[in-house]
C-alpha cells in the first residue's frame, strides 16, 4: 500500500494581481451599465404619453349623479371614442374603491 504525506495547511492565499486591462473592466463596466440605465429610464420618461390614452393629456373632473355607470358617463364624455377603451381610462385615472356614490367626483378625459 502507498501512502502520500500530505503537508500541513498553513492558511496563506495567493494575492490577485490585476493586469491594466482588468482594472480598467472594473472601473469602466459599472459606468457602462450606468450610463445604459440612465438612457433606459430617460427614453422611457420622454416616451409616456401625458395621461393614459387620451390624446392630448386632457382630463376633466365630472360629478357623479344619482344613477349615472361608468359605461354611461364615458358615452357622455367622449362619444366619438370606444366606450370600453374609455370605461378603461376612467379606471386608470381614479382610484375607485367602491361603487360610483352620487355627489362623487371623478376624473374623465376631456371631450375632444
């Protein structure tokens, strides 16, 4: 039988030693990716419209009636557009948390 001495561990580790070009990786790649995510977030700012699906961002406040819907309020409001697409809209731009209350005031976009 063979037998291997093994030597005793005695705790050092080798340094690392980076040439130049991988300190000038470690520096340059996280201003890479700045930059990259600066580009993203200013591209999607300077793309939204200025408010959900209406054409020129116009909105309106209207107040609710005693037996008004949604369905018939955005018929009111813009009739020249799909009522659902503007049911929809009316959702995005309140924050209903319940049913429509007579005297309640709601935003609507503008009729164009």
């Amino acid at each position: 039988m063979t037998q291997i001495a093994l030597a005793p561990h005695t705790g050092t580790t080798a340094a690392l030693h980076l040439t130049r070009r991988g300190r000038n990786l470690l520096v340059r790649l996280p201003l890479v990716a700045a930059g990259v995510a600066a580009a993203f977030g200013i591209g999607t700012v300077l793309t939204q419209p200025a408010e959900a699906g209406t054409p020129d961002g116009g909105v309106t406040t209207v107040t609710v009636m005693q037996g008004d819907n949604l369905w018939e309020i955005a018929r009111s409001v813009a009739p020249e557009r799909a009522t659902g697409d503007v049911v929809e809209e009316i959702h995005q731009l309140n924050d209903f948390t319940g049913p429509l209350q007579a005297g309640q005031h709601i935003v609507v976009p503008s009729s164009h």
